[in-house]
C-alpha cells in the first residue's frame, strides 16, 4: 500500500477550557475523496486547521505523505486550503487571481500562464479568464477559488464547507462537478461539511465526528448501513431507534436498534414474513417524490416510514392521518447498534 497523504496520531487541540479536537487518530489515503463530517462545533475545521498548519495541536502529531510535519508553518506544508469565504481579489480578472500563488513564488511567466489555463481548464473556465469575479456567478467564484489551489498542485487539498455559500441546486451541481475534479486531477481532497448528504454523494470515505473525537470511520454506504452509534444512525440519514422495553417487545431481545424509513412497510405493503407492529399515523409530510409518514406505535417509539409516491393521489396519503396501521419490516433490516462511545466512557 502506498504511503498515507494524511496521518494524525492522537491529536488534541485545547483553546483555555475547550476542548475542541479530543485524540484524534485518522489515516488518510493517497487520492482519496475524504469527508469531515459532524455537527458544528465538533472540531472539524480545528483539525483541517491543524492538518495546514493555520493551529498547532496541543499535543499529537500530523504526517504529511509520511513526513512529521506537526512543528512546520503552513508554507512548508504541501497543502493548500479553500475555505467557504473564497475571496477573490476584485481588481484582478480571473487569471491574474489564478495566477497570483505563482506570481508570488516567482515562477517565470510562461509557466505560470499555462499553469493557471490549465487550472482554469479543470474546472471548465477557460473561457473566463479575462473576467472579473464581479461579473461571475457565485458557483463560478468558487470554481475560481478552486483553481487558485489547484494551480499549486498540492498533495492534499483542504476543502472547508467550499459549498457552504450556494444555493441548494447549484450546490448539488457543484458536489458532483467537484468530485469530477478530484477524479481528473487525482489529488487527495478533505472536504469539512456538516451536511451528511454532500457527505454521502461525494466521498469514498467518512469520519463523523461529534465533540472533538470521531465516532465512525467508513465508506457512505457502510456508515448509512452499518452505524457504529445511535448518533451516526441519527447523524446520516433518519435512525428510528428502537431501545429499551420497545426493542424487547419488536425485535425480541434487548439492544439498541435502528430501521431505515425506507425498509418500513406500511398497511398493504406489509410482506409475508416481516416483523409486524401496530400503531397509529401521527402526521404525514408530504415532500413531493415521497411522503414521510410519522407512525406512533402502540410500543411506544414513533417511526418515519418512507413511502415513494408512485400510485395514489396527495389526498389518499394526507387521509391516512389518525389511522390506525400496522407496519411492517423484514428482520434482516433491523441495524443492531453499539452503544454512544461517549455514553460508553461516561458509565465506565
Ligand atoms: P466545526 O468546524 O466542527 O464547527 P470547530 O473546529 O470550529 O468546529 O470548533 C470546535 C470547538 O472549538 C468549538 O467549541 C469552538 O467554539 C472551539 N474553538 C474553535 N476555534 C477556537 C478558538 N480560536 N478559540 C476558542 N475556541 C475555539
Ligand atoms: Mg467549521
């Protein structure tokens, strides 16, 4: 196996009483689309900070491409960073601002005009060069943005909520175009989001973390499948967790248990063979491709059942509110989840 592009051994970061980054360990492939993923104030940007050199850890060590790095200044990193507040220099057209990284490293001019096109080329502007920032969209800004980190040709990419400033349909657009980049270009990306979607449309590979530490580790279809918690069950994608005196009563043995609102049946589309409950239709969220049915079971827990509409008109599904129901689930799609690590270290 090639040599990681980042490592970080147990690395800790501590602003007075805070602690914002708790032993972190995470290795990091060679070209890997990989994602920070947590909820805000869960230490994310601290570590991408620290992985730059912006902050130095309290204690633990960063490894560039192999390379103990923790003591250097963000200069001697090969790293480069986007953040979410892209600022172009407004006076410069779009090349020149491409441009200026280099121009400050004193690369000849010629280099450093093929250098910047070919940036441009990567993330399809070439046709604006000549522009400047006032007279782009705000996806093309921060395509603008990317291109000034790329035409460094770092290693290893630092992505802090690049999307964060766009509106949803042009940040949708922006994760799959992103994605194309890092494919073509085949730098390492680290991308921070809070958003678990772009997480989960993006990256070959997750790291949720939840105050300063990382629960799970894993590749978006393994994370939304396999939760390690009941808060990345929650964190990625809808849990509907069934504990206690309920999971006895549903799923026949104690344990901390969680079913995908798509993997619930609802009234005649309960199959032979699932597991049944009976309760009570609590409301129903209409959201257009699908509708959201919250059903209150007579166990106890409220579950959202997730029901595609292909049949049936708007009115059929708002009708069901206050109907009793049964739901139903095949056994081998109930998730058995470990306990919260942090619950875990608060009992022992
Ligand atoms: P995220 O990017 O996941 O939202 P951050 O890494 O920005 O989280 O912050 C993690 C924690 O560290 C938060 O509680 C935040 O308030 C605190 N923090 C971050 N930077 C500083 C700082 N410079 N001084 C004091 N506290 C900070
Ligand atoms: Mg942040």
């Amino acid at each position: 196996m090639s040599t990681p592009a980042v490592e970080l051994v147990a690395l800790t970061k501590s602003f007075g009483d805070v602690t914002a980054v708790d032993g972190v360990d995470l290795t990091i492939r060679d070209g890997e689309f990989f994602s920070m993923l947590g909820p805000s104030g869960s230490g994310k940007t601290t570590v991408l900070r620290m992985i730059a050199g912006f902050e130095q850890p309290t204690s633990g060590t960063v490894r560039l491409a192999g390379q103990d790095v923790t003591g250097r200044p963000p200069f001697a990193r090969d790293v480069n960073t986007v953040f979410q507040d892209y600022a172009l220099f407004p006076h410069m057209d779009v090349l020149a601002n491409v441009e200026y990284g280099l121009r400050v490293k004193k690369v000849p001019r010629a280099e450093r005009r093929e250098r910047a096109m070919a940036a441009l080329e990567s993330v399809q502007l070439a046709g604006y060069a000549g522009r400047r920032p006032t007279q782009l969209s705000g996806g093309q800004r921060q395509r603008v943005a990317l291109a000034r980190a790329l035409v460094n040709r770092p290693r290893v990419l630092l992505l802090d909520e690049p999307l964060g400033a766009l509106d949803l349909k042009l940040r949708r657009a922006m994760q799959l175009e992103l994605k194309d980049i890092q494919r073509d270009v085949g730098i390492t990306f680290v991308f921070v989001t809070h958003d678990q979607e772009e997480a989960l449309t993006m990256s070959d590979r997750i790291a949720v973390f939840r105050d300063g530490r990382i629960e799970q580790v894993a590749a978006p279809a393994d994370l939304y499948e396999s939760p390690a918690s009941p808060f990345v069950a929650g964190f990625v994608g809808t849990s509907n967790l069934l504990e206690g005196e309920a999971a006895r009563s549903l799923v026949g043995r104690a344990g901390t248990f969680s079913i995908r609102p798509e993997k619930i049946h609802l009234g005649d589309e309960v199959h032979d063979g699932d597991a049944t409950a009976p309760g009570v239709v609590h409301d129903v969220v209409y959201l257009g491709s699908v509708n959201h049915y919250l059903v209150r079971l007579d166990a106890g827990p409220t579950l959202t059942v997730l029901r595609q509409n292909l049949r049936g008109t708007t009115d059929e599904a708002m009708a069901l509110r206050g109907q009793r129901v049964t739901v139903g689930w095949a056994p081998e799609h109930v998730i058995e989840l470990g306990a919260d690590q942090q619950l875990q270290k608060e009992e022992s």
